[in-house]
C-alpha cells in the first residue's frame, strides 16, 4: 500500500479507537444524570434517524469540495468539541440538553467525516488494491470494537467520561495531523458558496444516477438483500437465537458474538494477505455459497437435541464463524466494486444514499424478522433464509458475478 493510504488507515485506526473508547460513556452519563431508559432511548433513536436524514446532503457537500480538506477540518472540529466538552464536565458546567446539542453537532461532523473519507479512498488508492484498503478498514474497525469499549468502561468507572473525551479529543487531532500529509490532488472544479449550492437538485442527479446505470442497480440489489436478510440476523438476533432458541446461558451469546468477531478478522485478513485479483471471482462465488449454507446449518443446529451441549454450542460457533468469514469477504467484494463503478464526481452523494438505502432496508429486515421470531422458533426463520439465499446466490448472484466481479 502507498504512503498515502498509510497515513489513510493511521488516522482511522487512532480516530476510531477514540471513539469506541468514548462511545460507551454518553449513555452511562445520561443515565446517571437522568436515572431514565427512555430519554437514553429516544436520544438514541433521535441521533440515528437524523444522521439517516443529513447523510445525502452532506454527500452532496462531499462532492463540491476538497475531500481531504473536510477530513482534516472535521477531525479537528470533533477534536476540539470533545476537549470542549471534557472542559465543561471537569468544571461541573454541564446539563441534560448541553450533551444532547454536543451529540446532534458531533453527528453532523462525523458523518460529513465518514462520507469524504468513503468517497476520497478509490482516489487515493488504485483500484485493483481497493478491497485489500477496504479489508485493512475492517481490520482497524474490529481491533477498535474489540479494544476500546472494555478500556472506556474502566476509564469511566475510575475517572468518569471527561477522561474519554480528553482521549478521544487527542486521536482525533493526531489523525488530523496525520491527513494533513496525504497527497491529494482536487480535481472537481466548483466555485459555489455553499448557499449556493442547490441541495435537491443534486441528491436528484444522484438518484437519477443510480437509476441509469444498471450496473450499480445490481450491486445495489446484493448490498439490499444483505442489509434486509443477512445483517438483522447476525447483528440483532444473536441473543434470540443462542439463548431462548438454543437453550444456552447469557455467557454463551458473548462467546458467540466473540466466534463472529474472529471469523471478521479472518475474512478481512484472508482478503488483505491471500486473495489475488484473478481470484476474486472464486472467492465471491464460494463465499455467497458458505454464507447461505452456515445459515441454513445453523437454522438446523438449533433443533438439534444432542445431551452434550459443548458440542451443539461448538457446531452453532463454527457456523457463525463460518457466515462471518464468507459474509465479510462477499461484502467487501461489493462494496469495493461499487465504489470504483461510480464517477468521482458524484461519488460522495451516490456513497450517501448507499448507506441510507442500507440502514432502511436493514429496519425493515430487523422489523419483519422480529415479528416472525416472535411467532415460530429462529431455527426456522434460518432455515427459511439459508435455502432462499442459496436459490438468489444460484439464480442471480453467480451469474452476475460470472461478468462482472
């Protein structure tokens, strides 16, 4: 890899790493200082729906200016707002609806931050190493969420969250340093103030663009049908599925979460050190297939009535290992795809509306499951998707694949 995705990768993992240090200490803090589930759980909701509303204009802001400039600033504003913010509850000026304004402008940022950096990255990395960049991302992000929540648990019981701001505030400065040195040239002339610019006009170029290029449309339909069927499961359900379903304790979930964690590692690490680009297609095929099959094993696993419960538990892991591993490589694989298949121009808006598209269809997936786990056992809901995803994999992913991945 180049130096400049050297710098790239720095500053996400010390920027990351910050932030799943500190991600755990605004809920604890809310609810010390409110006693109340249900403020803690509309701030929650509030934040996620306005980041899913913001996301297409600030895609739009992507496009229109300097994207390693909006990296640099936003690092450097989320910097300054936490040291800001771990000034106030040092001295003890801090209320309810200071925290809340602090999340709703930090959200702003970081997610004008996280849309520069996905749009910025095949310009600085040549395409036939963008999923190795891609995987190293996925790397740093496991590592983070691995390393930072227990770290800022224990910083906060000792010394409460003005520590976790304070660290936070110095990763994201040095990661900003650290962008300041990556080359870049800007090659998207715009003299619009951003007054100027016509918001609504642009996020329509950008749906009109989605819907004129079929080859988007298709990697669009695969990130859909991960998003609504694959990712509930897997990210929501887990605790349905080994504890109520499975018959294990709550020590078991962790240890599953944990199984999954590690088949990420590995699927990313086999993409990063194994996979060659003659090889992509294989992989793509045999991943969809291994994913599909260890949903549809588990589904089975779980009616299994074996006495030895060691064994049922491990065979539960090594599916989840397994849908891990094939999901992260296929997804990876996508995703990269369509990020070179979109013109740089328009990337930040298209990229915007991705995830926008993502996080609806995962709702819809995580609501329509809900309701049918609440009915009949997971294991059928399971066996249900592992056999209609071998039938999509089989009748429109491999063949798509066949020409274009």
């Amino acid at each position: 890899m180049n130096r400049n995705f050297k710098l790239y990768i720095f500053g996400r993992f010390i920027s990351n790493l910050g932030d799943t240090i500190q991600v755990i200490g605004f809920p604890l803090l809310l609810l010390d200082m409110t006693q109340s589930a249900t403020i803690l759980g509309l701030a929650t909701i509030f934040i996620m729906f306005f980041e899913l509303i913001i996301r297409p204009f600030l895609g739009v802001i992507a496009d229109n200016y300097n994207r390693k400039r909006i990296m640099v600033g936003m690092d450097f504003i989320s910097g300054i707002l936490c040291l800001t913010m771990a000034y106030l509850i040092a001295n003890n000026i801090i209320n309810v609806w200071m925290i809340f304004i602090y999340l709703v402008i930090q959200s702003i940022v970081s997610t004008l931050f996280d849309t520069s950096t996905y749009a910025i990255l095949p310009e600085i990395v040549e395409n036939k190493y963008l999923e190795k960049a891609n995987s190293y991302l996925l790397i740093v992000s496991n590592i983070s969420s691995l390393a930072g929540p227990p770290i800022g648990a224990l910083l906060y019981s000792v010394y409460g969250i003005k520590i976790l701001l304070l660290i936070n505030g110095i990763t994201f400065l040095l990661s900003g340093i650290s962008e300041l040195y990556i080359e870049y040239n800007y090659n998207i002339e715009n003299n619009k103030k951003l007054l100027e610019i016509s918001f609504y006009n642009e996020i329509k170029d950008g749906i009109k663009y989605l819907k004129r290029k079929k080859e988007l449309k298709h990697l669009l339909n695969m990130i859909v049908y991960y998003s609504a069927w694959m990712i509930p499961i897997f990210a929501v359900f887990i605790p349905i599925i080994i504890k109520r379903d499975g018959g294990f304790s709550a020590t078991y979930v962790g240890l599953a979460e944990t199984a999954m964690t590690i088949g990420s590692l590995t699927g990313a690490s086999l993409i990063t050190f194994v996979m060659t680009n003659n090889k992509k297609p294989l992989y793509f095929k045999l991943s969809n297939i291994i994913m599909n099959m260890a949903v549809l094993f588990l589904g089975i696993i779980i009616f299994w009535n074996y006495p030895n419960k060691i064994i049922k538990f491990s065979a539960i892991s090594i599916m989840l290992f397994l849908f891990n591993i094939s999901f992260i490589i296929s997804n990876v694989i996508i995703n990269s795809k369509f990020q070179t298949s979109i013109d740089n121009e328009i990337r930040g808006r298209i990229g915007s509306l991705k995830i926008v598209i993502m996080q609806i269809a995962t709702i819809i997936g995580i609501y329509i499951g809900g309701k049918i786990i609440d009915k009949i056992s997971s294991g059928y809901y399971l066996i249900f998707l592992g056999i209609s995803g071998i039938l999509v994999t089989t009748l429109y992913i491999i063949p798509y694949s066949r020409e274009n991945i």
